[in-house]
C-alpha cells in the first residue's frame, strides 16, 4: 500500500487547511489504483501491493453539525474535533471521477492543534478501501501530513507516501 | 431448498453493544439461496441487533458468521457490501437532501461502471420511486421512503437482503405495499432475511421464520408452521388468530 501524490497536491491541502482552522477541513481524494483493486468483484481482494495515484483533490466543506452528530452517535457538535462530508458533495465527487474513468481513493481532513494521528471517531466512521491523510495545523501553521489505512483487524497503520513534482493525469 | 449450502449460517454468535452486555446470547440463523425467512420477536429480543451483527456494525464477541462461504467476523459494513449483502435499518435509512435518483446512484458508490441502467430496473421494479425520481427524499412518505431505502440497496444486486423492520411506523395500507414489494423482490431470486415486530405478517409471507428470545434463537420452522404453533401464538402473535 503506497500512496502517490504531488508536492502541489500536499501543497493544497495545507493551505485548505489553515484556511479552515480552526475548524477541520476535510476534501475527496480522486485518482486510480494500481493493480485494480477498486473494481468491485476486486475489492474484497485487499491489495497489499497496491500504489493508489491521487490526481484529483476534491476540497469540500466540512458539514459537521448537529443532526451529523446525533445521527452518528456522536457528543461532539464542533467542527473544530470533527468533520463530515455532505452526501450533495459526495455525489457530485462520484459524478466527477466517474466521467473522468477515476475513482474516489481516500479522504483527508486536518486535525487542528493535534497531531496528524486517526482518533478513534476516525477509525470507527473509516473504509477499508479508502486512504485517510491527516494534515496537522498547530497554532494556523500545518506542522505535519501523514496518510493512513485500516488493517485486516481495523485498526489504521500508516501508508507509505511516495510524493512526486508532478503527476501526469 | 435446504439441501443446498445455507447463504448465511450464524452459529453461536454473542454481540451486544457495552462490554460484558451481550444483547446476543448463542444465536442461531440460517438462510438459504432465495429464501424469505422472518425474525420475529419480542421487543428487546436482539432481532435489530442480530441484523447490525450480521452487517458488521457490531462485531460479535463470540461465534461464527459464514456468508457465501466466507467469513464476515470482523468485516466492517462497507466490505460484507461488497461481499453480495445489503442492509436496510429502520432509522434514516435515506439521504434526505438527495433526490429520489440521486439516492438510487449513492447506492451504487462503489461500482465502476455505468449506473443508468441498473437506475432504470429499479424504476421498473418501483414504478412509485419513478414517479418521484426528481423529488427530495425527505419529502416522500414512509412507503415511499422504504421502497426508496430497498432500491438503493438493491442497486448493488445483492444476493441477500437484510431488512430491519420495514413496517415500522407504517400505515397498515402502506405496510401491504411494502410487503408486497418485499415478496416481488424474493421471487426475482434475491434472499431477503426480514426482522419484523408484525409477526404475523412477516411469518405468512416467509419460507422460514425465527422466533427470538433474550438474545437466543428459541424456535425455527416454516413460517406457517410456526404461525400454527400455539407456543409461538401464545406467546408473540397473540391470542386470537386472524
């Protein structure tokens, strides 16, 4: 499991970032699978090897509120400790790397004056077929970017990131 | 129909939601390739929770869960999708924001591949949801939204459906249609285990049924037989029979 991206790439989700801090951000992350493992009859075969190649970043707004916590069970009502992505967002994302024959392959959000670690609320909402890249901000500056994945026994182990000038699309 | 390998066996399984609490206590179930079988119970028996076991949004303390021919112990929901089950629960069960058609395509998130024409069977299937394709799904009626909530499973064309009260809160017209939409799902094939507080009903419609009780699978047998049953009508259909 190897995630690529761009230094541009990076670059923008910092800067998503510190623009929503204190509050999380949180955005799509669009691209392709290396050794397929995101066709459906595929996807049950969990691709240990697999490189996932982000092209597309797909910045969202962080829809965290109260019905979003009450739904999912949760105390927190601040967006400043979680986030959520609105369904018209992620419809439009489908939509979007459908057209362009990719596929949504991680999520990422920041984690604002914590580091760039799952919490718990992470890995209990997390896929299994997604990334998860955490951009720490501390004090509005980012400090740290890291991306994660669950296990067989979901629990998040960090994903190797190979980061590229450029990203050919 | 038994003589083939069972879809889903559920052997023993201890689940519950605190730690030390099972909710679960040595549950039995079985389902075969096309059956319809009905969970019935009384209220606090584990037929909700034995539904969020089997779907991976509890994970059973103990026993063993065997879906075709795999075993989903310890898969989270999104993967035992991809393994061929999908999951309707009572509550919020829709996106409300989204239309009606935007729902169905939600329901096809991890699909690759053109999604029109699996859209186009369920609005077949659901003239209703046709009707409505362009409304928000918060402003459909409980039916509706039911049948909403079955399609967008449905879109995934899975093997086994696991439909947790669907009833609930429905008008007794309503309820019919729901339940007449759950048979003509079954006679296309797909095997529907169906948790329902209506007994009666659930039991007339099904192949097989279980009756549940603190946490354990007390009786099981053809859902006539056990509508005959005078212990079963005793005790959850009540009194007086139809």
């Amino acid at each position: 499991m190897t995630l690529k991206l761009s230094a541009d790439h990076i670059q923008a989700m910092n800067a998503h970032a510190e623009r929503t801090y204190p509050d999380e951000c949180c955005g799509l992350m669009l691209g392709n699978v290396q050794e397929s493992d995101t066709g459906f009859a595929q996807m049950n075969q969990r691709a240990e090897s697999s490189v996932r190649i982000v092209t597309t970043l797909y910045p969202v707004e962080n829809s965290w509120d109260q019905q979003v916590a009450t739904d999912l069970q949760d105390e927190s009502p601040s967006k400043t400790r979680r986030y959520a992505i609105a369904p018209e967002a992620m419809l439009k994302a489908m939509r979007d790397a459908r057209s362009r024959n990719l596929a949504i392959i991680g999520i990422y959000h920041s984690h604002p004056d914590c580091p760039a670690v799952p919490s718990e609320c992470d890995r209990r909402l997390a896929w299994q077929h997604y990334s998860y890249s955490i951009i720490s901000v501390q004090q509005g500056k980012t400090r740290e970017f890291y991306s994660w994945r669950l296990d067989v026994d979901h629990q998040f182990q960090p994903e190797p990131l190979v980061i590229l000038e450029t990203i050919s699309h | 129909m038994t003589d083939s390998a069972p879809l889903l066996k559920v052997e023993n399984v201890y689940a519950g939601y605190v730690k030390d609490l099972d909710i679960l206590q040595g549950v039995n179930f079985r389902i075969y390739p096309g059956e319809l079988v009905a969970v019935i119970g009384p209220n606090g028996a584990g037929k909700s929770t034995l539904a969020k076991t089997i779907f991976g949004l509890l994970t059973p303390r103990m026993g063993s869960m065997v879906f075709a021919g795999k075993s989903i112990v310890g898969l989270k929901a999104d993967e035992i999708v991809q393994q061929g089950m999908g999951y309707v629960p009572q509550i919020s069960n829709v996106f409300r924001s989204l239309t009606v058609e935007e729902n169905l395509e939600m329901g096809a998130f991890v699909l690759n591949q053109p999604i029109q024409p699996l859209k186009d069977e369920i609005f077949t299937r659901f003239p209703k949801l046709a009707e409505r394709r362009n409304q928000r799904a918060g402003t459909l009626s409980g039916g509706e939204r039911q049948m909403l909530a079955m399609g967008r499973a449905l879109m995934l064309k899975p093997k086994l459906l696991l439909l947790d009260e669907p009833s609930a809160a429905l008008s007794p017209l309503l309820v019919d249609s729901v339940f007449e939409q759950i048979r003509e799902i079954n006679r296309t094939g797909t095997a529907i285990a169906l948790v329902e507080q209506n007994a009666r009903r659930a039991l007339e419609m099904a192949d097989r049924g279980y009756v549940l009780e603190a946490g354990r699978d007390r009786f099981e047998g053809r859902g006539i037989d056990l509508l005959n049953d005078p212990k079963v009508g005793e005790l959850y259909l009540g009194a007086t029979k139809r």
